[in-house]
C-alpha cells in the first residue's frame, strides 16, 4: 500500500544505533544530569541521540555552546583476505540530545 507523503513527511526517522543497553544507559544517564528526570525517561536512543553531522543531514544545526553527550561505539578491524574479525576495539564519539538542536533557517 502507497504512503502519503504527508505520512512519510511525518514518520520517525531512525538512527543506525543497534541497541547496545551500555550506550542507551551511559546516554540516559547525562540526559538526565542535564535536562531533567523526566526527559531522562523520555528518551528512545532511536530517535533522540545523533552525531552533529547526522544532525545536518536532517537540515538541523546544533545550538551555539552546547556540548556533547559522550557515547562509543566499537570497531571492529578485519582481515581483507578472510573477513575474519581481527580486534576489536572502542571508540569515543559525541551525540547531541534533540533538545540540543533547532531547525536550519
């Protein structure tokens, strides 16, 4: 069945995140040091949480002055010729809560 465009102009758009529980806790717990208990359980690491430039690719802009929330992801280094997982390792990156944002002008 065919969407409105209304409808897909509407839908949420998901993040990549894939639902580690460490993340989403280590998140939730500095939304809720910065903006409140009750925004705290409020939060979806789905749908609240993005990179700067993920945030740009939705035509919003990162408020002047605000500092990241600190996440990580893993990375995983792989041998070319057998695809098999050689080490893996964590990274340190940087997401900013949609409180954080406003609409590109």
């Amino acid at each position: 069945m065919m969407k409105s465009i209304k409808t897909i102009l509407s839908e949420e758009d998901p993040t990549p995140w894939t639902g580690s529980e460490a993340t989403e806790k280590l998140v939730r717990d500095q939304v809720e040091a910065r903006f409140g208990k009750k925004e705290a359980s409020k939060f979806r690491a789905k749908y609240d949480a993005r990179s700067f430039r993920e945030w740009l690719k939705r035509k919003k802009i990162v408020n002047k002055g605000e500092h990241g929330l600190e996440s990580f992801v893993i990375i995983e280094k792989k041998n070319p010729q057998t695809g098999e997982v050689i080490k893996k390792y964590p990274k340190k990156i940087w997401l900013f809560h949609r409180r954080q944002v406003s609409p590109m002008q």
